[in-house]
C-alpha cells in the first residue's frame, strides 16, 4: 500500500497505523488482490495528555523536540520559542490542553 500525504510516499508491505496531526488530503493506493482494508477516521482527543498535545500544531512543535532530545535542560522559554509562543501563554496552553504543567511534563 502507498500513501501520499502532502507530497511524501509512504509504503506499507504489512499491517499500518498511522497517525496525522491534522486532517490534511491525502491519497491511498492499495493493492485489491492483497485484501488491503483502509479506514480513515478523525479523532477528538478531549481527555488531554501527549496525544492532545501533538494533536496542536504549535505545542507539538515542543513535544517533539523534547521527546527527540530528552537528556536536554529544557526551559520554559526555550520550548515557548520552538512553539513559537510566550512563555506565559504556552505555559497556559500547555496545561489546558495536556492536562499538566510543562515542568510537571518534563518531570514525567
């Protein structure tokens, strides 16, 4: 199976889950006589967490880098500027919509 997704191929020879962070156009191309099965389905995250966090495009921006670079001393203002946010207002929007404070992430 190939799947185009805003001008990248990605192929699957086995069973795929894959996830997007926003809904975006994209093309399935399947081989039928392999029995290939594709659902597509948006998803409301409203419980919070990473997920809820990578679902916004300017937080996912941080949580990405944080998860790609860990052992990193991450400060509020250096994760704000990869967000492309204040401090004070990343630090609100964080914990609005991951449900925890960025230290308390970091922390985790």
């Amino acid at each position: 199976m190939q799947i185009g997704v805003q001008r990248s191929v990605l192929e699957s020879n086995e069973p795929t889950l894959l996830f997007l962070p926003r809904p975006d156009t994209h093309r399935l191309v399947t081989d039928d006589s392999a029995g290939a099965n594709v659902v597509c389905v948006t998803v409301q995250l409203t419980q919070g967490g990473t997920l809820a966090g990578l679902a916004d495009p300017r937080l996912a921006k941080a949580l990405i880098a944080i998860q790609d670079d860990p052992a990193l001393q991450w400060s509020l203002t250096s994760m704000a500027e990869l967000a492309g946010m204040s401090r004070a207002r990343f630090a609100v929007k964080f914990r609005e919509v991951t449900g925890e404070t960025p230290a308390d992430y970091l922390a985790s």
